[in-house]
C-alpha cells in the first residue's frame, strides 16, 4: 500500500491532470455549474494538492470535485470510487487500535495513511454529503473520523449504502475487513 505523498514527475502531473478533467467532465452531476479551467487554475497554483490528489488516485480513490464554496473560493475533491478504494482496505482506524492487535496485524491505520497521502478522512456529514451526489459503498464499507466519545470506548464508526439508504455503523476500531477501507477529502 503505497500511499504516500511525493513529488510528482511532470509527466505524472499531465497524466493526473487529463484523468482528473475526464472525470470532471464525465460526472457534471457531481459539481453542475462548475469549470474545469477554474479548478484547474487552483491545482496548478498548489502543488502539493496535486500530490494529495495523485496519492488518492493511486490508491483507488479517483477523486472528484463534489463541491464548491464560493465565499471562500475552495473546491472539495473527495473519493468518488464506486466502492470504497481498493488500495485502502484491510487497516484498523488508528494507532491506537493498530498497537492493540496482538495477532494478524495489519501495515498500518486509516489515520496514518490519511495523512500519509495529506488526505482528510470523511466524517459522517461529509460522508453523507458524498452519497448525495452519486451512490457508494454498496457492496464494501468505509470507515468515517470518528467522534473522540466513542472513540474512548473502543470504537469506531464506518458507513454504506444498502437498501436505497445510507447507514452508518459502529465497530471496533481495531477489527478490519477486506471489504473496508477508507475515503478521503481534499480541499483546494
């Protein structure tokens, strides 16, 4: 799982910009009214996105822009993979829980490869903001940042879409599953 942030080639960053424009294009439902030549404008003035971008992209997240605050003239790209990305599965939620495992440990926590890639883990709103433009995580799950109350207990939360809605559950924070990984945000 490498999901680490590192400067990118200038090839890699024209072949991360053209996937990034295919998706903008092919999904105006995600982000109707926007342009790319204005988003565009914004990633080439901050690199270090391009990174956090291209780090999602590689581990499966194909991000996508699903919102724009206009007041403060940001874009938010979040992982808009149809099931929760592939090269993020099979991690418990924190540090903390990574060091509880005794057996069957795995590489690392969802904390740690969130901000690894300079991601932002979802929270239940955006989570939920997410699921209102298009429908994920209906065959797999996604770990959400989860409130320090709960977390003190043990637990974590994570979240899907079955029946038509979107549920969100609680879990151990140390147990992990193939089908579970996590999603990330950007803002730019």
């Amino acid at each position: 799982m490498d999901a680490k942030r590192r400067k990118l080639s200038a090839d890699e960053k024209v072949e991360l910009l053209e996937i990034l424009e295919k998706r903008f294009e092919k999904h105006m439902e995600r982000h109707q009214d926007l342009k790319w030549e204005d988003v565009l404008s914004k990633l080439e003035k901050n690199p270090e996105k391009l990174e956090a971008l291209h780090a999602m992209e590689r581990t499966g997240g194909k991000p996508d822009v699903v919102s724009y605050d206009q007041k403060k003239d940001v874009y938010t790209f979040m992982d808009c993979s149809e099931e929760t990305p592939e090269g993020r599965r099979s991690i418990c939620y924190d540090e903390e829980a990574l060091e509880k495992r005794k057996k069957n440990k795995p590489e690392t926590s969802v904390e740690n490869m969130a901000r690894e890639m300079g991601a932002t883990l979802l929270d239940e709103e955006a989570y939920r903001q997410l699921q209102s433009v298009g429908e994920f995580d209906r065959k797999t799950s996604s770990w959400i940042s989860t409130p320090e109350s709960v977390r003190k207990l043990g637990g974590a939360l994570f979240g899907d879409r079955r029946y038509g809605r979107v549920f969100i559950y609680h879990n151990g924070a140390d147990s992990y599953y193939g089908v579970r990984g996590f999603r990330g945000s950007l803002k730019v």
